[in-house]
C-alpha cells in the first residue's frame, strides 16, 4: 500500500477537492496536513455541490476514516457547523474522523485581530479572508498558541486563555481601537468544544504510522498550493502555512520517507484569489469570460478569482519544491471554446530572461510572460471519457504541458463532476 499527497501546484482552487474525493474511493485514511477554514473544497456528486472547510474530502466516503493533522489550524465554530452540515446530508462522522492532540486552534481573538490588521494596511492589503489564520499560526510560532490538548484540563485551559488575551487584548485596544474579548467567553466556546470532540482526539502521529505498518492506503490532503506557500510562494501575498510535500510531512508526523507519491493538481490555464503578481494575467474582459465559462469565485468567500494562462514557470516551481510524481490537470473544458491558447513559458524582466520563479517581488509584479501560441479544439470535452477520444489538439495541448513540466500527466478533468475525469494511459 502507498501514502500519496495530493499538492496544489498554482495558487490553490486547482480542484483538489474533487481529486482528492475521487482517489478517497481506494484510500483507507484521508488526513489534511495544513491549514485553516479559509480553504474551501468542493465535491460534486450526482450533480450536488458539497464545500468542506475543515473536515478532510474523503469523509464522504463512507469506508475511508480521516485525519485532522497538527499541522491545520481549527475554528470551532466552523468545525462544528460543518459536522452538523454532514450529518444532514446523512454522512456518518462519529467513528470515522480523529483530531490531532497537537492541532491549534482559532478563536475569536484571531479573527478580530485578522479583521483589525488588515483595515489598518489600507492600500497595502495583502487580501487576506478575514478567518483568523495568519494570528493563529503567528501565536503557533510565537509559542502561545492554544492546542487541542488544552481543552482537556479545564483550569490549565483558564489559566492559558487569561494568559493569551492579556497579550492580545492590548494589541486590540492600543492599537486597533477595538473592544477586548472578555475571557470567561473564551472559555465557555472552548469547553463545549471540547465536549463535543473529546473522543476524537488522539497522537495522529502515533495513528497515521501504526496504520503505514499495517499496509493501509493513505492519502494526504492539504489546502491552497505551492505558490501560497510561505516560504516558496509570492511572499508576502501568501498563506501563513506551507502547503507543499515538506508540509505534509510536518503537518502529520510523518518521516519523508513515507511519502510514496506526490500528486500535483493544476489547472489548464491559470488563478488567483487576492492581491499579488500574476504574471500570466488576462486583460479585464477577458478575464470575466473565463471567470463565467469557469464559474471562477471562491468557494468560501464568493471572490471572483483572478484568471490568466498556464504558466509552466509556476508549475515548475511546484515541480522542483515539492517533488511532484504525476500532474492532474483540471478544468480542461473551460477552454474548449478558445481559437488559441496560450502557455507561458518564461518571463522577461528587464532584458533578462527567467525561466525559474523569481524571488524579488518587484520582478514577479514587472514581469512579462513569454508565451507559446496553440490551437484551440472547439469542440466540448465534458463528456469524453477516453484519452484516446480527446480531439487532436487537445492532447497536443496536454503532452506540450507534460513536456514543459517534465512531469507525466495522470488524470484529466472535464467537468466538475466524479464520472467527468479522463485516465491517461
């Protein structure tokens, strides 16, 4: 049996959750790794949309069990809302979903500071969702953090919370001009959150590789992509996690020697949520026109997403940071009606030419795409279901991709649904 991760090789939305959904049919356990509600996955079944946040995609599997990893941030709120969601739906979750012991948490605290942090940049925005994220994982580093073991003991949780909102309350109230959050509130959320997810902690470290040892199908699950990252994406327009291969091993409590494949998940053409370069950007009318073919807005915050080509400089990016094994490209209808379509295949700046992606800000925003031109096929993919009935252009199209990135393409995705996802031979 096999661990696989399934990596986001743009700036997240690429269709993860419906990847992940589908090899959740062969998976034994399904653990997200990293982090928080501002992630929105979404699962078409039998033409019914599902968005998960927090909960692991292969929980609609009813054989699969799933893994909140340390490495994810948790809203209570959201989590619970999320499970009373599923279990409307007739999704079974009590025996099937564990919870890091390690896992930190968000609180209202975070996302008031989130709120209050970003109104202060005016023009300076980094686009951020406004859930508490970025000020959960800066108390995580900052070593203050509340984790999911500090529900367990009610006066150490006290204790803690007092602590933590001395901090923070100043920060509310000198600098942000904001009411502070009175502590009793805080605990009261976390006891009966507690309540609610005692018998779901556990060492998902200690599970995840008792079950490597006993030859289960493992899959990991993280959220954004490669270009979000913290440290390789377009800082400081990024997430405050690292959604890549070296963070799913963090984000569990895995070796990197568990890791058997990493599976890339990308786009046809290309996105983004928020402020930021994106080098491959359409012009405006353009881009609404992709953005409606491809129903183009955040499945959490309902922002319309930023549209532009394939880049094969992000991607190999991905490629080279992660390790990737295979790629998935999805969305590939979205251009079945386009004459021409392009690929970028490197970036001038300058007079220089950058086929690797830049570090220095001033150049990712000043850089010029260096594009390749393809025929279009003008003609509908949503209901092939062979590589081999794919038009001719098409997969002229997907093996110029696979040469690009030097990455084998696995699966094609035409449509949103389960049964529209194409297997190349």
């Amino acid at each position: 049996m096999a661990v696989s991760v399934i990596i986001g090789g743009q700036w997240g939305d690429e269709g993860k959750g419906k990847i992940v959904d589908l090899l959740s049919q062969k998976a034994d356990i399904v653990a997200r790794y990293q982090g928080g509600p501002n992630a929105g996955h979404t699962v078409v079944i039998n033409g019914k949309e599902i968005i998960l946040h927090q909960i692991p995609s292969g929980i609609l599997w009813p054989h699969t069990n799933c893994v909140i990893g340390n490495g994810v941030v948790i809203d209570p709120r959201v989590f619970l809302e999320e499970v009373a969601f599923l279990k409307d739906q007739g999704v079974e979750i009590d025996d099937r979903l564990l919870i890091s012991d390690r896992a930190h948490l968000i609180l209202p605290y975070h996302r008031c500071l989130d709120t209050a942090s970003e109104e202060s940049q005016g023009s300076k925005k980094i686009g951020t969702t406004g859930r508490g994220i970025g000020p959960a994982y800066m108390d995580k580093v900052g070593r203050f953090g509340l984790r999911v073991c500090d529900l367990l003991d009610e006066q150490h949780l006290r204790t803690k919370i007092t602590d933590i909102l001395a901090r923070h309350n100043k920060v509310l109230e000198s600098i942000y001009n904001c009411h502070p959050i009175q502590a009793e509130d805080i605990v009261e959320q976390c006891l009966a959150f507690a309540q609610s997810i005692r018998d779901h902690i556990t060492d998902a470290s200690v599970y995840l590789n008792q079950a490597i040892n006993d030859g289960k199908e493992i899959l990991l699950e993280g959220a954004q992509g490669t270009m979000l990252d913290v440290d390789f994406g377009t800082y400081p327009f990024v997430t405050s996690s690292n959604p890549t291969a070296g963070g799913a091993c963090i984000g569990t409590g895995l070796g990197p020697n568990r890791l058997d494949h990493i599976i890339g998940i990308v786009k046809a053409y290309t996105t983004r949520v928020g402020m930021g370069p994106l080098p491959t950007e359409f012009d405006a009318k353009f881009s609404e026109h992709i953005r409606q073919l491809g129903g183009e807005f955040g499945a959490t915050t309902g922002r319309p997403r930023r549209c532009g080509w394939f880049d094969a400089v992000v991607v190999n990016n991905a490629v080279r940071v992660n390790g990737l094994t295979s790629l998935v490209i999805t969305k590939l209808d979205v251009l079945d009606t386009l004459e021409e379509i392009k690929i970028c295949t490197a970036y001038e700046y300058n007079g220089m030419v950058f086929e690797h992606y830049p570090a220095d800000l001033k150049v990712q925003l000043g850089a010029r795409p260096i594009l390749e031109k393809h025929p279009g096929w003008l003609t509908s993919t949503t209901d092939i279901k062979s590589w081999e009935n794919l038009p001719h252009n098409t997969k002229s199209y997907l093996n110029r991709l696979s040469e690009l990135t030097g990455v084998k393409i696995g699966l094609v995705s035409v449509g949103p649904d389960r049964n529209q996802t194409i297997v190349v031979p």
